[in-house]
C-alpha cells in the first residue's frame, strides 16, 4: 500500500450511490402516507405524482420512524448520511445518485424531495441549522436500461427540464446532467 501510495500519490474517488426507481416509489407511498399527504403515491398517475413531489418538496412534515419499513428507514438514513458527507467532504465526495430503472420524472424528482428533506431537516442532537448542506450539490442521474425505457428517454428527460425546481436544481450545476443508458433487456 505504501509503495502504491509512492508511485500513484493518494487519491480519492468520488462515491456513486444507487437504488432502483421502484425502491424509491415504494418509499415515497410510504412516507407521504406516514405525514397524511397520500394514501397511495404510487398509484397516481405520473402527472399527479410529479404534481405532488413538486408541492411537498422541502417541506418537513413529521412521521414517525420507527413505524416505517425497514427500507424506508434505510432510505431516510442513506440520505442523511449523504447530507453529512456532502457537509464535512465538501459536493465532490459523491459522484451522482443513480435512479436504475428510471422510467419517468417522478423518478428524479423523488431523489430530489429525498435530498431536499435531507438537507432541511434540522439535524438530530445538533445546534446545525436546517438547510447548512448544499442543497444543489446532488447530482441525480437516470439510468435508462429496458426497451420501452430508453425509447422514451427523451420525453422523460423533457419533461423533468421542464420542471422549473429541477431546473433550477440542475442551475447551480452548470445546466449539466449526466444521462445513463443501459441494457438489461439483451
């Protein structure tokens, strides 16, 4: 290891993190459930979904974690650790948070309201004031892997740039979105 350190110096890297779009659905239904917003988050139809991230977006709302699945509890902690990370490292120790699967803009915009409530929730057994992490610093990608996915990538990814709080999300970024094209189809 000290000899690799010598010859290539010591470098880091960036961390991407991952979780297919389905997951994150699932979660949404279910914390929109536990804060009395909706009943069933993934049963709307996309227009509906996009409509009610938009409108809940960065709020607090709040629920009570040890109720919640163990997935979303996961969740809920992985975003957390992520806002810490992003705080103490600086936006460039995460690469991206890839949404596998993605299928439409509810799929993105389900990362950014994952990342938003993160970043304004005040911090647990902390005198940190809400919203301290670099609430634009995510980067969020989609991967589009199945057939019918990637035929209609384009419109998906219209849509979301249509989107005016993921537009002005992907602002503070340059206006540069990384776009993954898979396929698990073949």
């Amino acid at each position: 290891w000290l000899d690799l350190t010598r010859v290539f110096g010591l470098n880091l890297t960036r961390l991407d993190v991952r979780q297919d779009a389905t997951r994150y659905r699932e979660v949404m239904t279910e914390l929109l459930r536990a804060t009395g917003r909706c009943d069933d988050f993934a049963s709307l139809p996309e227009p509906q979904r996009q409509a009610m991230l938009v409108e809940t977006m960065g709020l607090v709302e709040p629920f009570d974690q040890e109720r919640l699945s163990l997935l979303a509890k996961e969740t809920v902690s992985l975003f957390r650790m992520l806002r810490q990370a992003f705080e103490r490292f600086g936006p460039n120790c995460i690469g991206g948070h890839i949404s596998s699967m993605t299928r439409w803009s509810s799929d993105l915009l389900t990362v950014l309201w994952l990342w938003r409530r993160a970043c304004t929730e005040p911090r647990a057994g902390t005198m940190a004031a809400a919203g301290s992490a670099p609430v634009y610093a995510l980067r969020i990608i989609p991967l589009f892997e199945k057939i019918g996915d990637l035929k209609s990538a384009p419109d998906v990814m219209s849509n979301i740039l249509d989107q005016s709080v993921y537009a002005e999300h992907l602002q503070a970024q340059d206006n540069r979105q990384i776009v993954m094209v898979g396929y698990s189809d073949s």
